[in-house]
C-alpha cells in the first residue's frame, strides 16, 4: 500500500496562558456588573415598580456576562491557536521523539 507509513499529525492543544484565562475570567465578571448596572437603569426608569429594576438588573448582568463570556472564549482559542501554529516545538502534544 503506497499510504502504510503516514501518520496523521496530532491535532492542536489551543492552552492560553493562565493569565490570559484570569483575564478573562475578569472580563466576564466585569461585563456581568456593568449590564447589571445598565439593567438596573433601564429598569427602574422604565417600570413603575422596583420589580422592574430587578428583572431588568438580573437580565442585564446574564446578557452582559455570556456576551462578553462568548467574546473571551473565541479570544483565547484564537490566541492559543496562533501561538501552536507560530511555536509547533512548543506543542504539548508534539512527539517527544521519534
């Protein structure tokens, strides 16, 4: 058989450093305070009652955290995706040797 001695590489290991990861941990902490403080706003000045202003913190602060949430993750997968294609010999996964 002409294809016996291919081997199929080892696919990508996307680790972002720890601190990258705390960050955006941070982000996403942060994002959900701030749609909570814009929930909160909007609504208390849009409802009659102060059970607006919780259901609009409380929907504020799950939108901001997943939104910023979605935004992290795609960051850091770019980021660990670029740093294995730019140092392959970095690679956890590499063959130690072969």
């Amino acid at each position: 058989m002409p294809f016996d001695g291919l081997v199929a590489p080892a696919p990508l290991a996307p680790d972002p450093p720890p601190t990258a990861r705390y960050g955006a941990f941070a982000a996403i902490a942060i994002g959900g305070l701030l749609g909570f403080g814009i929930g909160y706003g909007v609504g208390d000045l849009l409802g009659s009652s102060s059970t607006w202003a919780a259901v609009g913190a409380i929907i504020g602060a799950v939108t901001g955290s997943v939104g910023v949430g979605i935004v992290a993750n795609l960051t850091l997968r770019a980021m660990g995706e670029w740093n294995e294609v730019k140092h392959p010999e970095r690679s956890h996964d590499s063959q130690e040797q072969e």
